[in-house]
C-alpha cells in the first residue's frame, strides 16, 4: 500500500479499509472525520463553501453503517467501507 494512503500510528494491528473505492490500510482502529476526508482526496479544498458528507458501513462498534458528522470519529473494523463526497456550496 503507498504511504499516501496510510495513517501510521503504532499499534498491533492493521485494519484494511476501503476508502472512496481504494483499499486502504490503517494501523489504528478508529479515525476522525478529518482523517478519513485526508485518506479520501489527496489535496482535499477546505473553506466555508466547501462541505463534506462521510458514509460508512460494515464499520466496528454500536453503530455498523450510517453517516458520519464532522468532529466523529469512526470505529474501524478489517472490511470497513467509506465513502466521502465533497461539494461545494456556492
């Protein structure tokens, strides 16, 4: 996997995660919204116009699928699929 699509932290395991269609692997097991905007687009736009909408299934903990809100974070579990849009708002 390229380093471009890691998030590197020390911990025992890898979780293997599919991130807008690219497998992508993690070493933490849980992310925030941010984090997973940054694994989604290389160079993500941000500024008040700009809104991203996070969804997710197959994910770890109470809450298997759904949306995720800005200032989450994500339970992550090997199979974890998400998916980020962005748009823009002007």
């Amino acid at each position: 996997m390229s380093k471009e699509n890691q998030i590197d932290r020390p911990e025992d395991k890898t979780f293997s995660i599919v991130v807008n269609g690219r497998p992508t692997d993690v070493e933490r097991d849980e992310l925030s919204f941010d984090e997973l905007v940054d694994l989604a687009f290389d160079d993500p736009a941000r500024g008040p116009q700009i809104v991203f909408t996070i969804t997710f299934r197959e994910a770890g903990g109470r809450i298997p699928e759904g949306e995720l809100d800005e200032g989450q974070r994500l339970k992550l579990r090997d199979g974890t699929i998400v998916n980020v849009t962005r748009t823009d708002q002007s």
